[in-house]
C-alpha cells in the first residue's frame, strides 16, 4: 500500500545515505517507555521522536490531550537529525501503527513527500532477524525546509462548521457512548460516523489497499472528510488510508473528542448515528 514500507525493501537500503528511519515507540500507559525501549536497542542509525515530548506540545485547557507540536520545535529537531525534504523518511513504532502515523501526518504536513511507515513495525523487524543496534547514531545539521499543507487540519472552528463527513477514528463502545476511560463525558461529536482505524490492520499488519477500501467504500469521494479520534493519534492511521485510497480532500481534526468537550457547551452524541 502507498506510504507503507515492509522490513525486507527498508532492510534492503539500510545503508542508503538519503534514507533516515525514527523510532516512534511509545505506550499511553507508561510514557517512558518508548525512550527506554530505543535506548535498550533500535534499528541501525534510526533517531528517537518521543509522542509526548516531541509530536506534541503541552496540554492547555483547549486543543487536546495531544495538542500538535510547535512547529519550529519540531522543525529544529528534524534538522538536528539531517531531516530535509529530499530526505526518505521511515517511521516505524511497535507495530500498532498509530505513533508512526503520527509522525507521518507531521512530516505530510510540513509538505514532505517520501516519508513512509515500516509494516508491521520493530515487532516485525525482529521476527525477520534483521540487526539492531544500542548505538545513537550522529548526523550533520541539515536545514528542513517546510512546506505547510494548510488542507490537512480541520481546526475546531471548522469541525463545527462542516458540511461533509466527520469520522470518529475510536474504538465502537466509546463511540457508542458507552465507556470513556479518559475524557470527561462518553460520547461522539454530533453527526460522526465510526470507522475503528484498528480495522484498519491485520495481525499487525497494515491491510492491502483493497481491504481499505472496502473499509471505506460507503463514503463519497466528493466530499470532505475530517478523521478524528480521542486525541489526534489515533485517528492518523485513517487519514493515510484514506488518501492511500484515492480520497483527496481529507482533513485531521488534532485536538479531537479530547478538545470537543474541552467546551462545556457542545453537544455529544450517543449510540450509532443515522447514517449507519
């Protein structure tokens, strides 16, 4: 599928100059765990990108449990690391797919055009047998450029405002309403439709094209679509199915549900919307 890399072609330019790989390991529940997982061993010369500290900016009242990153930050440390936009990137995380997709919507959105996710992730790295390394790899200081894709956010503004087609990325039963383990009430944003970005994979794999537009096949190409989930990371993986299978105008909500009920006032929905 279009932005996925397996192991063996990744494996096959491990040693191509022009190629940079980052680790994007990270667990909700144990926030440290990413950066202690690539101390412990990574993919040769691959470079770390903590979800929290670096794909993200602080929490404020509004804009998320996951709120975007700074910009300039986040630039600076792709420099730091010779990140530019001629530079093949490949994320990868432990195989779920979601920090990976993360930080490909990032790079997408700065206007990068070769950045890819490794299927099936570190977990399918070492099933292959292919090397890892505890070695913190150095690389020249190279100036990224950015390009910033203004069509790819939906701001909260706009979500409000929509007149196509509003995907919530979560899992059905907080959809439904029926269980929220971490925002203030149950529910979704008015008028959504749910498509769990985890039927978008297979025993950790990504799903071929075909399988992913099955996925969506009841959705008008036409139209807009914004993804959301609970906080923005989630709802990525959709987002690349999405414009993998040909749809164009395709937005992240980043803020999400987590930001929607950051206001007392908006409305919530429960149970499955009409559309369904």
């Amino acid at each position: 599928m279009k932005y996925i890399k397996s192991v063996s072609s990744l494996h096959d330019h491990l040693k191509d100059e022009n190629v940079k790989i980052v680790d994007c390991r990270f667990a909700l529940a144990d926030p440290g765990y990413g950066k202690n997982a690539y101390i412990e061993d990574h993919l040769p010369s691959a470079v770390f990108f903590d979800l929290e500290k670096d794909l993200s900016s602080n929490v404020l009242e509004h804009g998320g449990r996951h709120p975007l990153p700074s910009l300039d930050v986040f630039i600076e440390k792709l420099s730091r690391f010779g990140i530019t936009q001629k530079t093949t990137v490949v994320a990868y995380d432990d195989g779920e797919g979601a920090f990976a997709s993360r930080f490909w919507w990032l790079l997408s959105y700065l206007g990068h055009k070769d950045v890819y996710i490794l299927d099936g992730g570190y977990k399918a790295w070492k099933v292959a047998g292919y090397e890892v390394t505890e070695k913190t790899p150095f690389y020249e200081y190279a100036e990224f450029i950015p390009a910033i894709q203004d069509d790819m956010h939906a701001s909260y503004e706009q979500v409000k405002n929509r007149k196509g087609i509003l995907i919530d990325s979560r899992a059905k039963d907080r959809y439904l309403g029926l269980v929220e383990p971490l925002d203030k009430r149950a529910g979704h944003i008015p008028g959504a439709i749910n498509c769990v970005w985890t039927d978008g994979f297979e025993n950790g794999f990504w799903k071929d094209v075909e399988a992913q537009k099955e996925r969506f096949s009841n959705l008008n190409k036409t139209e807009e679509i914004i993804v959301y989930c609970g906080s923005g990371v989630t709802a990525t993986p959709n987002f690349l199915a999405l414009k993998a299978c040909g749809f164009k105008n395709v937005k992240l909500y980043a803020g999400s549900y987590s930001d929607w009920v950051s206001y007392d006032e908006n409305p919530v929905e429960t149970g499955v919307h009409p559309k369904l």
